[in-house]
C-alpha cells in the first residue's frame, strides 16, 4: 500500500498543478514528439523502478508536449473538458476497477447505470423503457445502434443475420444525408454494409425531406434504415425530424439519429425545440465526453427497443453469470471488458441537475452567438453558417487569407481553433464545447483571432 500511495499522492500533486495551469498556458503543445520521447528515454529498463519515480518521469516528461484540451480556450474539435464531480468520479472508477458489465458481479455499478440510464432517458426527451448501452464514444455508440438496426430490419425481411451472417441478404439499403458525419459511414463499414445512398442537403447541412421521400419511394420493398442527424459538425445545424422521421416509418423503416453533441439540446428549454419529432426515432447516438463533459470513453447508445439491442449485441458463455429477468449491461455494447462508465455520467447528472444541464448547454451556446457576433465585426471576415447550436464557420476573404488567420493563430497560442473545408471553403471551425469557457476565454480569443486577421 505504501508504493501504491506513494504514486497516487504524486499523480495527485500533477494533475492538480496541471489544472491549474490552463487558465493562463498556451494552449498548443510547447514540446514535438521527439523531444517527449528523448525526455522519457526510448529504451526498455533491465530492472523495476519505484512506481511513485515511474508517475514523476511520466508528467514531468510529457507535460510540455500537452495540448491543453481541457482548456476553456480549446474550439479545435467537438470535445469537451472533465467536468469537476465527472474527473472525479472517474479517478474512482480506475481505484475501484470494477467489472462493470455483469448485473449481479457489481452491484454498485448496475445501480448508477440503471439510474443514470432513467435520467438520460429524461434529459433527452427519449422514450421510457428504452435501453441504453455505455461505449467507448460517437462511433461505438452509433455502430452498436446501428448494429442494432441492421439486424432487426433484415429480421423483418425474414433473414437472421445472428445464425447466417450477411452473405445472400436482402440487399440493405442505408439513406444518410449529404452532410452527415463521417462515423456514420465508418459504422456502416464495420457492420459489413458499405457506403451509404447519399440524400440532397440544404446550405447548412439538413437534409431536404423532400429528396428523402423521393429517395425512399426508388427503392422498393427493400429493407431500410435512415440516419439523420443532431448538430451537423461545421453548421450545428439539426435535421427537421418530424417530417423524416414519419416518411421513413411510412415505408417501415428503421430511423436512427446520430446527436453525438447536438442531441443534449433537448435539455435546454431553450434549445429543445431543435430536436423536436426525433423522439420518434428507433435509436439515437451520443457522446458524454463532448457537450455533457464527462472525461473521455463515454459514448451513449440508445435503442428503443432493448430486444432488438440485446439480439444484436448479448453473447452466452458458461462462465458468465447471467441475470435472465433483467438483462445485463454487456448485451447492450460490444465490449466484455470496460470501464464502468456510468459512475461519471451520474456523477456530473447528479452535480448539475435538470437545470445545471440546461444552463450548460444555454451557456456554450451563448458563447458561439458570442463568437459569431465578434467576428463579424472584423474586416473581411463573414460567418457562413447559421448559428444555431454550438457551431461558428468563419471565412476571412479567400482561402489564401483563412488558412494565414489559422496558422497565425495557433502560433500565437492563446487559443486552438482549427480549419475545416465546408461549402467547397477552407474556413475556421469554432465548436464550443467546455463546460469551463468563460466570457473571459471569449473576449481573449476574439481579441487574438482580431489581431491574427489583421
């Protein structure tokens, strides 16, 4: 216990000073990759060394070469920052080490997840009684739903993928709209389904109902599943559900909605309006990690119908204790060995509330409005998306100029915004994302993106 406490209390004193530095560090990494591996040392030792020296060598060595990710001053990607009763949670989670994927073996971690599950369900404006599955992110959670959905239409078309795999199906067609995520396609991939019938998209990325119908009626009989989609990645923009959703059911076929960020905007009184009708979907995916800021590996995949999810993902063995009358939490996801996941989930559910959720959400929010509203005020700027969630796409004349504001950007340090191509642009890509981000962070990184422009 000694050596174990001894790296503990060492892992504790870095992680708080690490902490602590982000309100005023350089956003980049100071450090290349050659320079952390010269500091760690390439070669294997011969012998054992104190593991509280092995933690100080680790941070010490790698703590120039970090990107501080959980910065309020990060917008580069769609991620968000470890909310405090969230990290928290999750250092439990790694003492406790808990299997967390059989009812009866931890009994503490079914608990949390079926509360945790109930929430969510709430929070979400999500039918009750659907099931829930914990995955490692976006893409496991919308492969795991989409899993699902394969399966269960092809079941429909009298074909048991479980007992004769894929050859000699019915042909399965996915329609997905122009704008959709690149997840989606990489599920498809993994579930043996190729690419996906690509359906017409307005300027913002929805997806045109119109052309949905048209697509749906050109295929016939054949078993079908829709993907839509919560927050487009460049707009924030959200499919109009209610009509797609019932055109797609019209025709008997299986919905699912990709939300990896923009699904939390159910929460928000404000905001929900966004995702009205998609509650009529079939399965939904997300991700904790990003607009509800849980530390990462947190992906949420949600299925109505817990039979479908559980045929598609539980598996049998001698040796697993089995609850026959509940189900347990590895038929939903398709992984035996993992995290127990929803401890941070309730953990930052039960920090925050129904209303400290919706603030959260109204607050990032707020701040891409912010952002919006500063750079169009800057010379030869425009914004070109409609802000409408999280979401700000910038241009700054041609993209000669754009690409010259990003690299000026990251030199300078301040913030971490990257570029994107979107609408045929290279453009500057702003998610706001951190629970963290003040109207400080805000003004800071205006006041850079101002000087970088000019």
């Amino acid at each position: 216990m000694d050596a174990r406490e001894a790296a503990l209390r060492q892992a504790y004193g870095h992680a708080v000073r690490w902490l602590a530095s982000l309100s005023g560090r350089r956003v980049p990494a100071r450090a290349s990759v050659e320079e952390v591996v010269r500091a760690l040392g390439p070669d294997l030792p011969d012998g054992p060394s104190p593991p509280a020296e092995v933690v100080d060598l680790l941070a010490t060595a790698c703590e120039p070469g970090l990107t501080a990710f959980p910065s309020g001053r990060f917008y580069g990607f769609v991620v968000g920052g470890g909310e405090p009763a969230a990290l928290a949670a999750d250092w439990l989670v790694s003492a406790w080490d808990q299997n967390s994927v059989m009812r009866q073996v931890s009994p503490a971690h079914t608990a949390v997840e079926d509360i945790a599950e109930a929430w969510l369900l709430e929070l979400l404006g999500l039918p009750g009684g659907s099931a829930v599955g914990f995955t490692t992110g976006a893409t496991m959670a919308n492969f795991t739903c989409l899993a699902a959905a394969r399966d269960e239409v092809l079941r429909r078309a009298g074909w048991d993928v479980a007992r004769d795999g894929l050859t000699g199906a019915p042909r399965l067609r996915v329609l997905v709209g122009e704008g959709r995520h690149m997840a989606i396609d990489l599920a498809l991939r993994y579930l043996g389904l190729g690419r996906p019938e690509p359906v017409e998209a307005d300027d913002q990325g929805r997806i045109v109902p119109e052309a949905l119908v048209r697509a749906l009626g050109d295929g016939g009989p054949a078993p079908t599943v829709v993907a839509l989609q919560a927050g487009e990645i460049h707009s924030g923009a959200f499919d109009p559900f209610r009509e797609t959703v019932d055109a797609a059911h019209a025709v008997g076929a299986w919905v699912h909605i990709d939300g990896a960020f923009g699904l939390w905007a159910a929460a928000s009184p404000r905001y929900a309006h966004l995702t009205e009708g998609c509650e009529r979907a079939d399965s939904w995916a997300t991700d904790a990690h990003k607009t509800l800021n849980v530390p990462y590996d947190c992906g949420l995949a949600v299925v109505r119908d817990p039979g479908a999810l559980r045929a598609a993902m539980g598996l049998h063995g001698p040796y697993l204790i089995h609850d026959d009358e509940r189900g347990d939490p590895f038929e939903k996801v398709p992984e035996l060995s993992r995290r127990g996941r929803a401890f941070t989930v309730w953990a930052v559910l039960r920090s925050l509330g129904r209303s400290g959720v919706a603030a959260l959400v109204e607050r990032l929010c707020r701040h891409a409005e912010a952002f919006a509203e500063g750079i169009a005020r800057i010379d030869g700027a425009r914004v070109l998306n409609d802000v409408v969630f999280t979401q700000v796409c910038a241009v700054f004349g041609d993209d000669g100029r754009t690409e010259r504001v990003l690299s000026r950007l990251l030199d300078d340090g301040t913030a971490w915004i990257s570029g994107s191509t979107w609408r045929d642009r290279r453009v500057m890509r702003i998610s706001v994302s951190n629970w963290s981000t003040t109207d400080e962070d805000v003004a800071r990184t205006l006041a850079a993106i101002r000087r970088c422009a000019a």
